[in-house]
C-alpha cells in the first residue's frame, strides 16, 4: 500500500504530542509581538532591546546542538518534561524582572528550555513516524501543530497584552507550558528502549555531518529559517513605511500558517502524479525552497496588503512543502538511538539561520537591493546547493 494512502488511525497518546508540539512553538510565537515592547517598558535602550531579542536565539543553537546527546542518553520524555518547565519558568520569571539586565538573563533560561524542549518533542514524533506507514503524513500532522500555535499564537498575546497588560500574556503562557509538562510527566510514554537506553548512543557528530540525505533537511532548515529571520527584521519596517498598522504586520505573519496547514493535509502523491513523477522528501524540499524564495523576491514589488497577503500564503506553501519532508528525511535516515542527536543540530540549523538572516541583511546594506532580494538570493544559493548534493547522492547509489 501506498504510505499516502495509507492512514492509520491517530492514537490518542499521538494526538498528545501533537499538542505538545503546539505548546512549545505556542511558547516562542506568542512572545514575538511583546518581547521588543516589553523590554522597552522596562527601560531597555534600542542596543539592549536587540541584544534581549537574538539571546533566545543564540543559546537556542547551542542549546539544539547538544541536546540531543541527552534525549539519545536518557530519553525523549524526561527532556520534553525538564524543557518545557524549565521553559515555564523563565516565562514567569519575565512577569517578575525589573530590570533589562534581568530579563536577559531570564531570556538565558528561556533559550535553554527552549532548546532541549523541541528537538526532543520531534525526536519522538520521530520515533512514532518510524513505526508508521505514513511517516510524511505523520510528520505533516507534526507540521499542522506548529502551524496552529502560529495562528494563534501572535495574535492571542497581542489581544491579552492590550486588554489586560504584560503580566497576563506571561502567566496564562506560563501556565499553559507548566500544566502540559505536568500532564506529559503523567501520560507521555518513553519511546527510547531499554536496551538504547543502556547502550547509550554509538553514533558522533562526526558521523551524522557526513550523511548527505541529512545535510540536504539541514541546509533546507537553515535557508528556510534564514528567510524567516529577514521577514522578521525587515516586514515590519516595510510595512510601517507603507501605513500599514501594526495589527495587520502580526495578521501578515500569521497568515503563512493558512496555506501551509493545506498543503500539510494534501497527499503529496497527488502532487506526484499531477507532475508525472514519484514524489519524494528531496523533490518537496526542492520544491518549498523555490516557492520562499519567490515569496521574498515578491514582497518589494507590492505595496497593496492584499498582494502582501499572497507573497506570505506563497511563504506558507513552501513551508507546507520543507516542514514535514525535512523532519521525515531525518527520521529516515536515522536509528532511534542517534535519532535526537541528529533532530537537535536540524534545530540548531533553525536556530542559527533565524539568527544569521538578520545579521546578513545589515552586512548587505550598502548594496542597493531590498533586503528581501538579498534574501531571495541566499535561498536560491540554498536551493542549488540542495540540488548538488542530490545529484551526488543519486551518482553514489548509481
């Protein structure tokens, strides 16, 4: 049976992590529209404030990077638990700073939750899409998740923000994180054997960096992250300048989840069998870097919001494309027990190309071009690296 036709039912235990999965980027979207004004409130000049912003990020890469010896040595759910309190935490914190230094520190906290919290969540999604007939589709509901708490998660903090203040975005978040740990403590079952458990991981970083299948999910993470890093940077600046309000900048944001979620729920191998071709990981995430870039190369050229909605759908349909293929080339180009070393440098590879894009894009400023364009060119240098590596690989097994 085909794997896209094929569509076992959803265990309840599964449904669970795929809202686990939705708490932990519920966590990070829902602090974007505050974190900048919140800092400010609290006396930040602009330096600080950016400092404040890109530390989540910078001890996120690290935190990715390493965690996954943790989830391969001790397993999955004690590392979902322990992140996503510690993650509680450092947000109820935030409600107690009274100072920036303060709040970087608790941001320093936050990275590291965080950081351990997601790629261990994924590690065991991974886990269970192995065992499954549709890992894509297994996968692509993990992608719906996150789509979820990026439609929600903005706009829930901005609405609660304006009508009750700071404090209240941060207790409700808080507790949502620390009550979901609770229940993952309870209800969340280990996916790591025993016999992983004490062997204990054999592979070395060394070994996943020189499997190519696995450099193609990390380039397509990065460039598609890095994209995301400039939108973040450079949308709301080209909106303000349009007139356009701050509330529609965070629709805009949200937006790209829409399309995404569709093209999660479409079986690829219908896609497959319109372009006449088997549908594979690497096609789509071919296919989802082109249609980022086009996203970036549009926005310059359209000062309508309603064309500025389309260039954020095209986003959400190359997203809808890289979101699940890359997650599922990793799941099968792993065994269990180096599953979470290998899905904490994919994150890592997340979190270094939301930190870089920015950083790229004020190295460029003296180059007459958008911001966006620049963009658009560093994922198309992404997507012709994708293409080579696939080449290489298809030479090999030749």
């Amino acid at each position: 049976m085909n794997e896209e036709q094929s569509q076992p039912r959803i265990s309840w235990e599964m449904l669970f992590l795929f809202f686990v999965i939705m708490v932990s980027f519920f966590d990070t979207l829902s602090q974007l529209p505050i974190i900048s004004p919140y800092a400010r409130h609290l006396g930040s000049t602009e330096q600080m404030i950016g400092l404040i912003v890109s530390t989540y990020s910078l001890v996120n890469f690290f935190a990715n990077f390493f965690a996954g010896y943790f989830i391969d040595r001790y397993g999955r759910k004690i590392v979902i638990v322990l992140g996503m309190t510690t993650a509680g935490i450092a947000i109820f914190l935030y409600s107690v700073v009274t100072t920036p230094l303060q709040f970087l520190a608790v941001r320093v906290l936050h990275g590291l939750g965080g950081g351990f919290l997601v790629p261990a969540a994924f590690t065991s999604a991974g886990d269970r899409a192995a065992s499954s007939t549709n890992r894509g589709g297994t996968m692509a509901k993990a992608g719906v998740a996150v789509a979820v708490a990026a439609i929600l998660g903005p706009p829930f903090s901005g609405i609660m923000k304006d009508r009750l203040g700071y404090d209240y975005v941060l207790y409700s978040v808080a507790a949502l994180l620390l009550i979901t740990a609770l229940l993952a403590a309870i209800f969340l079952k280990e996916t790591l054997g025993e016999r992983e458990e004490e062997t204990g991981p054999k592979t070395s970083y060394k070994d996943i960096f020189n499997r190519h299948t696995l450099w193609i999910s990390y380039l397509a993470a990065f460039f598609l992250m890095f994209g995301q890093g400039i939108l973040a940077l450079s949308l709301p600046l080209y909106t303000e300048n349009l007139g356009i309000s701050s509330t529609m900048t965070g629709v805009l944001f949200s937006s790209f989840a829409f399309s995404a979620m569709i093209i999660f729920m479409i079986p690829k191998n219908w896609i497959g069998k319109l372009l006449k071709r088997e549908w594979n990981n690497i096609l789509s995430i071919t296919i989802g870097l082109f249609f980022v870039l086009l996203s970036l190369f549009l926005i310059p050229f359209f000062t309508d919001l309603s064309l500025l909605f389309v260039s954020m759908l095209i986003y959400g349909i190359g997203f809808g494309f890289l979101f699940p293929a890359m997650n599922t080339l990793i799941v099968e180009s792993t065994e269990k027990r180096e599953r979470g070393t290998a899905f904490g440098i994919f994150y890592a590879f997340f979190s270094l190309g939301v930190v870089l894009g920015p950083l790229v894009v004020s190295f460029f400023q003296s180059i007459p071009l958008s911001s966006f364009h620049i963009g658009s060119l560093f994922v198309a240098i992404g997507l012709i690296t994708v293409l080579l590596i696939k080449s290489r690989i298809s030479i090999t097994h030749d």
